[in-house]
C-alpha cells in the first residue's frame, strides 16, 4: 500500500522519466489515473520503439532507487510495445487496446 503522497510522487517520477527518455516530437498520453497507465505514440519502427522502452525502464530504474519516498517500495514498471495493422484496427482504441494487451507479455528484469 503506498500513500497519497508516494501514489503522487510515483505518478510524476514516471510523467518525468517518459518525458525525459523520449524525443520531443513523440507524443505522451496518460489513459488511466486510476490503474496508472501512460500511451507513447512514437514515430518509429519496431526496433526503435524496442530501444525507447528499453530506455523508459532503464530510466526508470534509476530515478526509482534515487527516490527517497518510493525506493523502499517494489514496484515494476511494464511495458508492451505495438505498431498500426490497418487489416487487424479499425481506430485508435483498437490499437491502445493491443498496445495494453501487449503488457501482458512484458517480462521483468
């Protein structure tokens, strides 16, 4: 269980850690408050979208064990990567969807 203000502290250690770990023409959405979940929407292939989430988590990582607030706490940060399949999605919820489906699969470090 964490407190209002570690919840608080961990919602911005990620807003800031996304912010800080991509480039400025990628485009961040925060889709859930309550089950915290973010959306990047990246201009980039499969392998570099791979190199980005690698980055966030590593990132991550780092900034956690710095927090005085959170660093005592195990918390994961998961990730799940997908791309646009015009066959397969017919709108932007259909790809979110898969891309939440996708952190299903993301296997921690």
């Amino acid at each position: 269980m964490m407190s209002e203000q570690q919840a608080r502290d961990l919602l911005r250690l990620v807003s800031d850690t996304i912010t800080s770990a991509t480039r400025d023409n990628d485009i961040t959405y925060s889709l859930d408050q309550d089950n915290p979940t973010w959306a990047i929407l990246l201009f980039s292939n499969q392998p570099g979208a791979q190199i980005a989430a690698d980055r966030i988590k590593t990132n991550f990582a780092k900034n956690l064990q710095r927090s005085t607030s959170l660093n005592a706490l195990e918390i994961l940060l998961v990730v799940g990567i997908a791309s646009w399949d015009a066959d397969k999605m017919q709108s932007p919820y259909d790809f979110m969807n898969t891309g939440i489906k996708e952190t299903e699969y993301d296997v921690a470090r």
